[in-house]
C-alpha cells in the first residue's frame, strides 16, 4: 500500500495501526460516497413515488464506478466489524432520516426502522452484487427495473 501510494511505510502506520483500521477507513470512505450520491439522488425530486428511481439509478451508476473496489469491500466487512468503525450504519441510517420524511407525507407504508433501514440497505447491497456478477447494459437494466419494482411494492402507501 505505502509503495502504491509512494509514501513510506511508516507513514502507513502512523495514520493506520493495523489492518482493520485500514479496512474501517476504506469502508467509512466508501460509505460516506455512497451517501453523498444517495443524497442528492434522493433531493432530485419531491415527488415520493419518484425517488426510487432516481435513488436505485445513482447507486448502481456509483457501483459501477468503483466496482473494481467493491469485492475487497464485500469480503472485508466482518474483519472491520473488528475495529470502533460498523460499516453501514450511518447509510442505514440516512435509509431510515430519508424514509422518514415519506412516512410523514403519506407516501410510505411506515415500517419499523430497525427493520426498514437493513432491510432496503440489503437489497440495494443485492443489486448491485447482481449487477456487479454480470455487468452487461441489459443485465444492468433489469437490475435497476427490478430494484425500483420491489422498492416501490414494497414500501408505497398505493401498492
């Protein structure tokens, strides 16, 4: 990492101590991305019924952008649950601040948050592991269909 980075090794140690802690500021930064984009997907449009897709659209696009990333994200999870980082607990969250607001507007079915928030977190997570085992254009297309059909299903009032 230090030789990648072109920095000493030394100086790898003095911001990371070990391992887990490298992996928890990996995960933490990739968290706080995905909720960056998650944010302003979600901010596109007031109309609720509408959000999903804008929000579904902006993940997946994100995944792809860093998937080469995201296997080493996939298999490090349980090694950072080791350090004072738990990795997806601030997008949960944002999953359930967001949720929230539509519940309060009539739009969403209310669903505890203890479970809406690992729930909807899951199955985005899910997606994006499809799209990532086989990233062609249509299997990305069906991904996303797919992801906004459930989500909608699942969480609108009118479903």
């Amino acid at each position: 990492i230090a030789s990648e980075a072109d920095v000493a090794v030394g100086s790898v140690y003095r911001l990371f101590p070990d391992k887990p802690s490298l992996l928890a500021a990996l995960h933490e930064r990739m968290e706080n991305r995905f909720i960056e984009v998650m944010q302003a997907a979600w901010e596109r449009t007031p109309v609720f019924e509408d959000k999903f897709e804008y929000l579904i659209e902006a993940l997946l696009a994100e995944a792809e952008l860093v998937k080469d990333i995201m296997p080493l994200y996939s298999m490090t999870k349980d090694l950072v649950g080791c350090s004072d980082y738990q990795p997806g607990i601030k997008m949960v969250s944002t999953i359930n601040e967001n949720y929230a607001t539509g519940v309060r507007a009539g739009a969403f079915r209310e669903i505890p948050p203890q479970v809406l928030g690992p729930l909807a977190h899951a199955m985005v997570e899910g997606g994006m592991r499809a799209l990532m085992s086989n990233p062609t254009r249509a299997n990305r297309k069906l991904v996303h269909k797919e992801l906004v059909d459930v989500f909608k299903r699942s969480f609108l009032v009118d479903q």
